[in-house]
C-alpha cells in the first residue's frame, strides 16, 4: 500500500529529474503525473501548483545542505569542517548537485514574495552557516583576517564548478582537496 508520504516523495524524485533536465518552463504538471503515473489531480492533492513543487525540492535540497552543515560543526578545525563540508557536497549524485544549479538560475521564475523567503532560508541554512565557520576560523587565528562575506563568496565560487561537474574515475586530487589547498595554502610556488 502507497501512503501519502511515498506518493509525494516518488512525485518530488521525477520532478526533480524534470527540473534538473528541461528547467522550470520546460516541464509540465501532466509530464510529472505521467512519470510518477499517478493523475494530474492526485499530484494537485501534493502540490498546489508547479511553484509549490518546484519550492519543495529546493527546500529539501536547503534541509540536507542544513544537516551537512550540521555534520561538519562537530569538527573543530576550520579545515576539517571545510574538507567535510567539500566532501559530502561532491558525494551527492550529480541531479542532487544539479538542485544547487536549479536554485540559482531558476529561481526567477518564482513570485516575488516566494523568492525572496526561499533565498533568506537557503542563505541562513547555508550560507551563513559556513561564514559563520570562517568568521570562526579568522578568529581562532586558523586563518589570517579576511573579511569572512567575501570569502564565503570566494569559498563557493570555487567550488561551483565542481558541484555541477561528474567526478570520473580517474581524478587523481579530489576537488576537495585542492579547493582547501588554494584557500589555505595558495597556489603560489
């Protein structure tokens, strides 16, 4: 028997797909009824419109960006909460990364009022959280003053390349490891 919770979870799966695939205009409700195979109106039970559905993948996405985080404040070096930040991001499947993409150029589609709650959510829940870590880590003198605002924005410049790429099997550094060598360390000889 399908309860509620599976319906909905099996509804966010095949829209994600379709959103990571074919971008907000892109899809349709009756496309992702037909994915799930459930009728426009059950998935209308779920989801009140294309909006709301489309908020709740990203909401999920922001919820375990939060528990990631939450993984990562339990090391006590800025490095390691970095490295285990890096790590558990680049371990997600490309279309759980690709939701990161989708929050960032889709979201203009979203009302106003809609776009503006989520960005506050997605900026608490994860962006402030890792200046919060190096705000942290320039004040345990781990790392040299910085203006932590900017070096969260540096911090996530590098690493977006990655989020949004495959890793292959024949990476020999992971991205990981040489995002935390750059900012740590340089790159100069």
């Amino acid at each position: 028997m399908t309860t509620a919770t599976d319906a909905r979870d099996r509804i966010l799966a095949a829209a994600t797909r379709r959103f990571v695939t074919s971008g907000y205009h892109g899809i349709s409700m009756r496309e992702i009824a037909d994915d799930v195979g459930v009728s426009k109106a059950a998935l209308y039970y779920h989801f009140r419109d294309k909006e709301a559905l489309f908020l709740a993948i990203l909401d999920e996405a922001v919820e375990r960006m939060g528990t990631l985080l939450d993984e990562c404040a339990r090391e006590t070096t800025t490095r390691d909460r970095l490295r285990r930040l890096l790590r558990g991001l680049f371990a997600w499947c490309p279309e759980e990364r690709a939701v990161i993409r989708l929050a960032s150029q889709e979201i203009v589609h979203l009302d106003e009022t809609a776009r503006t709650a989520f960005i506050h959510r997605y900026h608490d829940a994860f962006v402030g959280r890792i200046r919060g870590f190096l705000r942290e880590g320039v004040e345990r003198g781990e790392l040299r003053p910085v203006d932590p605002v900017r070096a969260t924005w540096v911090l996530l410049g590098m690493i977006y390349p990655f989020i949004l790429a495959a890793r292959t099997a024949d990476d020999q550094q992971g991205p990981d490891e040489l995002v935390l060598s750059i900012l740590f360390d340089g790159i100069g000889a």
